[in-house]
C-alpha cells in the first residue's frame, strides 16, 4: 500500500511488464515500484520510499480468469501453505480463507496457481501485518516463481534456504523487521528479475554473488540497514537492470563505481541518497569518458557533495535525464552542461549549504534546459543575488519553489509572465513585491506565497488578476493598508487557503459563508487591525485564526457553521462580548478553541462536552462566572486547559483528574500553561 502523497501532477506509461505511474509533488521524492506496476513519486517534504505490493501479474490475471477447466491445487502444497501459515500469526485475520477444509488452495487469499497443473506458482501476502519467522515449508512449493511478502512483521534472519527456490522470478521481503546479514545464496536465485529488501534492519556487506543474478531488471536496497558494498564490480555483470535503489547503503569503498554504473546498458532509475558518496577515493578512473547514459532518473541527495562532483556526473547525465535530485548537499552552484540537458524537467536543489549566487545559476541552466524545465526547487538554500529578467526565458516552468533563501531585490515583472506558471513560493526572502504590476496572463497560477517578502505597504492590487488562485499566502509582508472589497468578491468558491497574518491590514471583513467552500479551506487574519463583527464564514473551514485584531460584537456566527470540518478556532485577543452559545454539538472535528482575552460573559454551555476531539481550551481572561459544566469531564482528549482571569466559582471538580487524565501537570507539558483555574 503506498503512502498518500502530495501530487501536482502525473502521467501513466504502459509498458511490457506493467505500468508507471509518474506523480510530481513539491519538494520530496517518494517511488513505488513494483514488478506488474511501477509507481514513481517525485517532487514535495525530506525524501523517502514506498512500495505497493498489492499487485497481479498478467500471469495470475490468466490464473484468475474464468477458466472451468482449470486444475485445483495440489494437496502437498496444500499443506505447505498451512505450516506456512501456522508459523506465523495473522491478527487481521487477512488469511481466513487459508483453512484446512476449504481444499482448493487456489481459491486462497493472495495466492495463484498454474491453470494447467494446479502448482502454487505465486505468493502475494503483502501489507498483511502477519508475524513471525519465515517457515521451510515453502521449500515444498517447488513451482513457485513469485513470493511478495512486503509490509508485513517478519523476524529473524532472512533463511538461506531462500536461495533454493530458484523460479523465483519475484521475491519482495521488504518493510519487515529481518536482522542479521544478507545470506549469500540468494545469489543462487538466477532467474530473479526483481528483488527488493528494502525498509529492514540488516547489516554487512551486500554479497558480491549478487552479480549472478543477470535477469534481474529491478534491484531494491533502500533503507536496507547498516549495509555497504565494498567492491562494486559484481555490478557490472547486470546486464538487464534498469532501476537501481540503494539508499542507505554506504559506497564509500567503492571505487570506480561511476564507471560500472555507466556500463550499464539498459539501467533507467538509479537511487544513490544517503551513500556517503563524498568519502569515495576514486569515483571514477581517469581513462573513462563513456557519457553514453540512459538514465532518465537520478537521485544523489545527502551525501555531502562538493561541486568537485561535476567531474563524474557529466557520464551520469544525457539527453536522457528528467529528472535530477542534489538536495541536501555542498553546492555551490551547477555547471553550465546541466543547462544542455534537453529532456530535464525536475530539478531538486533544495538544503543546499553552500553560498549560490542566483543570477549565476539560472544563466548556466539558460540552453535548452530552460525550454524542458518544468519544476525548480530549490528552498532552504544559500541563493543570494535578485529574481532577474532571465527567468523570462524558462517558459515551461510550473513549480517554482525558492523559499528559506536570501534573494533581494525586486522580483523581475517578467516572472509574473511565464505562461505555464501554477506554483510560485518566494517566502522568507528579503525580495521586495513592487505594487505596480500590470499582470496579463498568468491563467494557471493556483498557489503564491509571499510571506515575509516586502509587499506593502500598500495591498497589492495586482493580486485581483489571479482569477484562478486556490492558495495565497501575504503574511508578515508589511501591509498597512484596507482590503479593498472587490477583493473578497474576486474567488467566489476556489479559494481554499488565504493567509494575511502578522500585518497592520483595517477595515471591515464582509460576509464569507459563500467563499472557502471547499471542504478543509482556511484562513488566518490573525495579527491585524480588522474591527467590526466577526462575519459569517463556510461551513467547510478546518481552521480560523481571527486572535489579535479589534473584532467586537457577539460570536453567534459559529452556530451558522453546521456539520463542518472545522478543527482549529482562535478568536483570542480582541473586543468579544456575549455569551458562548450552546451550539457546540456541531464541532465534533474541533481541537483547539482559544477564546482568550475578550469580554465574554456567563456561564461555559453544557454542549461543550460535544468536542470530544478537543486538546486545547483556552477561554482565560474572560468574565465568565459559574461552576464548570458536567459535560466538560467528556472532553477526555484535553491536554491544555487555561480557565484563568475569569469569575468561575466553586471547587475544582474531582473529574478533573479523573477523567481529564490527559491533562499533564508538570513542565515537560509541550503547552505554556496545561493547567490553569487562576
């Protein structure tokens, strides 16, 4: 089972053995591969893998097919897969079908077998959550070319009996807790064509009789453990490979290792992150000059690599290239050969340590590169220098992420012209926004953060041209100015995300129950100057942060917001009077409720022990009065509550410690106060 991932985009790539499927997301890289359906994740927070198993070859459709004729399983096998289940315990009960008097094993959950002779062929039992040790009993499915077992809590060392069920064609142990080292016999398993042991706690060397598995198109040693490869040659002797994935595993002893990637052939994906790469002597040997290479896929971030890489990585990189990741490195720029790759269309750059001088880098990616790029992500980085007229010539670009950098300057209008731009996140840069754009274009633009840019003080009018924005982040950029109201009218449903926090805007805030209406919308306006009453807002918001303005009034709107997802509700610190009404059934997604420092009076409603999902309660300095309500004691998720500065009377109920016992008392409380009734 993959992971949810964060995605901007995708494409599908049917080929022979299954299909791909491409997503892009911000500023990670996550993949899924898998024999009859490989799944390829690039692009949005610290890179990682996954891999779904739950997969059917074209082999067990065949099996599966509606075939009256076929044959049932043999009673051998049979029993095999019992002592093979008996070994193992399985809480979910996946494997109910797997009984002694259900006598067609063929039958059985994630099991296939051959129409033809009824032999157990395949095995796919994965993400089961099943436990225990592998058992011998598989030895007895002499027939079996496909054994997924992937996601699952298998233990102990991986047998080396495994290396005698040579049809294995498949074999994933990945995502288990197998310790110990890698058993050199699975090096006798010659017809594998994908092998995967990723995601386990194993050490060692990788066995060089690795090198003898020449029909093996995918390799898989992510997060494998503590393992290193000493002497990479056993390489050389895969002919057939196409996806490489060994991260984790430290290279540091492996010299030449660039000259036997590059011998290979057909290899399409190669996965080196985290390898210690810069402690390798002799990358490459000196007569190598081989730059024939078709890989589409490079990922070498985290290795703490110098620019001195860019001798070994030019017959790393061809035409070929898509997509290239030198995240989380020492960089101090890119040479001007990346700018010729014509077929690149990712580049991660991002956690880069060392100082870039902007300009410099968008010129050395200015041929044919900048035609094909379609994403830059390069936040946290050392960037210096302005956003100039050269990014005018990037004109496929869609994501664009240069937040955490120190770019000054005013940000070229030129920018605001690239026709294919959805995505553009400028935050924490020392940028300044001029206010007197004239944007034409820009039909694609979804996403804009600004924050803590230099924006105001005046609100950008230019804003009101982005007709299709679903996110806008202005926060912290100096405006000190009135929102005009055509403003509000411009996104009548699309906008899902609208942060102005931490400025000095005034002026009132209209009616908002026909905007945001996309379910898990939210807005911040906290750290302003709005006044008036609070208005109405949809009913789909999972977050509203109004705390620090001058709103006053009443705050009967909440009782408008039916059946929402709302989960975070702060109107702290401004001019509130009345009285909480008694709706608070309607929050039963609702976690955090700050009411802090306003006029509000009376007594807390018993339909506040509605929120059962509530952690944080904050109604201190208020002027309510009365004892706590009974209900409050259903409230069992709290674990910060500040009931300070107000009128309540009598003793603190005994519930509170029965009942509230996630409420902690004592300063490793991740909150400031998590218990207050003064």
């Amino acid at each position: 089972m993959c992971h949810p991932i964060h995605h901007f985009s995708s494409t599908i790539k049917i080929s022979q053995r299954g299909f791909q499927i491409r997503h892009r997301s911000r500023a990670t890289t996550h993949h899924c591969l898998v024999q009859s359906s490989k799944v390829e994740w690039s692009g949005a927070s610290e890179a990682t893998n996954c891999w779904s198993e739950k997969t059917v070859n074209r082999s067990q459709l065949v099996a599966a097919g509606g075939n009256d004729m076929k044959k049932k399983c043999l009673d051998n096998e049979r029993d095999a897969l019992l002592l093979f289940k008996a070994s193992f315990q399985d809480p979910y009960d996946y494997l109910s079908t797997w009984r002694a008097d259900e006598h067609d094993c063929c039958k059985w959950s994630g099991v296939t077998c051959s129409n033809q002779t009824g032999h157990v062929t395949g095995l796919d039992i994965n993400v089961y959550w099943l436990e225990g040790e592998i058992s011998h009993s598989l030895l007895n499915l002499t027939y079996l070319n496909h054994l997924g077992l992937y996601g699952n809590a298998f233990y102990g060392t991986i047998p080396t009996f495994i290396g005698s069920l040579t049809r294995l064609r498949y074999l994933n142990l990945g995502l288990n807790h197998f310790n110990g080292t890698i058993p050199r016999s699975i090096g006798s398993l010659t017809e594998l064509s994908y092998l995967s042991l990723s995601y386990n706690s194993l050490y060692g060397t990788i066995p060089p009789e690795f090198g003898n598995l020449t029909n093996l198109q995918e390799l898989h040693l992510d997060s494998v453990g503590r393992c290193r490869v000493e002497k990479v040659e056993w390489l050389s002797h895969l002919s057939q490979l196409e996806v490489l994935v060994m991260d984790g595993v430290s290279l540091s002893k492996a010299n030449h290792w660039v000259d036997v990637i590059s011998s290979l052939p057909k290899l399409s994906w190669l996965s080196l992150q985290r390898c210690e790469l810069s402690q390798v002597m002799y990358p490459y040997s000196s007569s190598f000059l081989n730059s024939s290479s078709s890989i589409h896929t490079l990922y070498l971030n985290d290795n703490n690599l110098n620019s001195s890489m860019y001798r070994w990585l030019f017959p790393l990189t061809s035409n070929s290239i898509q997509i290239l990741d030198l995240t989380s490195n020492m960089l101090d720029g890119i040479p001007k050969y990346l700018g010729n790759l014509c077929s690149l269309e990712y580049l991660y750059f991002y956690n880069n340590s060392a100082a870039v001088k902007f300009p410099d880098f968008l010129n050395n990616l200015s041929g044919c590169t900048s035609l094909s790029l379609q994403e830059l992500s390069a936040q946290g980085s050392q960037f210096t220098g302005p956003l100039s007229d050269v990014i005018q010539k990037f004109a496929s670009l869609r994501y664009l992420y240069l937040s955490d950098n120190q770019l000054n300057g005013s940000i070229s209008e030129k920018l605001w012209e690239l026709p294919s731009l959805q995505i553009l996140d400028l935050a924490s840069n020392n940028l300044t926004v001029p206010s007197t754009y004239h944007l034409s274009g820009l039909s694609y633009l979804k996403y804009v953060d600004l924050s803590s840019c230099k924006v105001g003080p005046r609100f950008p009018k230019w804003i009101q041209t982005l007709k299709n924005l679903t996110s806008l982040d202005l926060s912290n950029t100096g405006i000190s100015d009135a929102i005009p109201l055509e403003f509000w009218d411009m996104w009548p449903s699309q906008l899902e995300y609208l942060n102005l926090s931490s400025n000095n805007i005034s002026g009132k805030v209209p009616d908002l129950s026909s905007n945001f209406d996309k379910d898990y919308s939210a807005i911040d306006l906290s750290s302003n100057s709005f006044f008036g009453s609070i208005p109405n807002v949809s009913s789909t918001l999972s977050s509203l942060n109004l705390s620090r303005n001058k709103f006053s009034g009443g705050i009967s709107f909440i009782c408008q917001a039916v059946d929402g997802f709302l989960s975070f509700l702060d109107l702290s610190h401004n001019s509130l009077t009345g009285q909480l009404p008694d709706c608070l059934w309607h929050f039963k997604y609702l976690r955090v409720l700050n009411l802090g420092h306003n006029n509000l009076f009376g007594s807390l409603p018993p339909s506040i022990g509605s929120l059962i999902q509530l952690q944080v309660l904050y109604v201190y300095d208020n002027n309510f009065s009365g004892e706590l309500p009974l209900s409050l004691k259903n409230c069992t998720s709290l674990i910060s509550l500040n009931l300070g500065a107000n009128k309540f009377s009598g003793n603190v109920p005994v519930w509170i410690g029965e009942n509230l016992s996630g409420l902690p008392v004592n300063e490793q409380s991740p909150w400031k106060h998590p218990l207050m009734f003064q």
